[in-house]
C-alpha cells in the first residue's frame, strides 16, 4: 500500500493587479488549492497545510449537514457523502502525519504575534 502523497510549495507568481504575489499551492491526493500567504499568519508549511485542513474541513462538515458549498474553497469534486468521507480520511492522515510533526511551528508563530 503506498500512503497518500501531498506536496505543500511556496510559489512566487506574477499576479494581475495589487494581488500578493505568494501563494503556497496543496496538491497530490488531495484536492488541490492555494492558500494565501500571509505575513504573522501562514507564514510557514504548518500554518499553510493547517489553513487547508480548516478550509476542506469546512467544507465537508457543510457536505454533511447538507449545505451550499458555494461559498467555501472549492473542491473539484461532487459535494457528496461519498467524497465528503473521502476528504475527511485524508484530512486525518494529513492532521496525523504532516501536521502533527511540525504542529509546535503554529505555537511559535502564534507567540511571535502576541
């Protein structure tokens, strides 16, 4: 079995307008997305990958209580049960397995802000 792969990337682009030029980009089995860079917020992987998790998060418990996703990250995938319990599954392994290990970096972040 070959465990799920993920890739977490800061990308610098060219944006149109006053847009931020820094994006870190999720991808691999997991829907892809971006989440914006934020200076004292998603400064680093912990704070970007727990920012999607929190976005997918909200997005399946709305899938579940039967609610519009249309205003929350899109997915591209039906907002079924059947996908909805998929995504929690991953959501998991990446709470569990990428996160965790690297979870003391949102503390840092958090007490640099105070």
């Amino acid at each position: 079995m070959v465990p799920p792969v993920v890739g977490v990337i800061l990308v610098r682009i060219d944006p149109l307008e006053n847009a931020d030029p820094w994006l870190w980009i999720i991808v691999g089995d997991v829907p892809p997305a971006h989440i914006h860079f934020e200076v004292g917020y998603t400064e680093n992987v912990a704070s970007a990958v727990d920012g999607y998790i929190g976005a997918m998060s909200d997005w399946v418990t709305a899938v579940d209580a039967g609610e519009s996703t249309d205003r929350l990250i899109p997915v591209n995938a039906d907002a079924s049960q059947e996908y909805a319990t998929m995504l929690r599954s991953r959501l998991d392994f990446l709470d569990r397995h990428i996160l965790a290990p690297i979870r003391h970096e949102l503390s840092q972040e958090e007490d640099r802000l105070r």
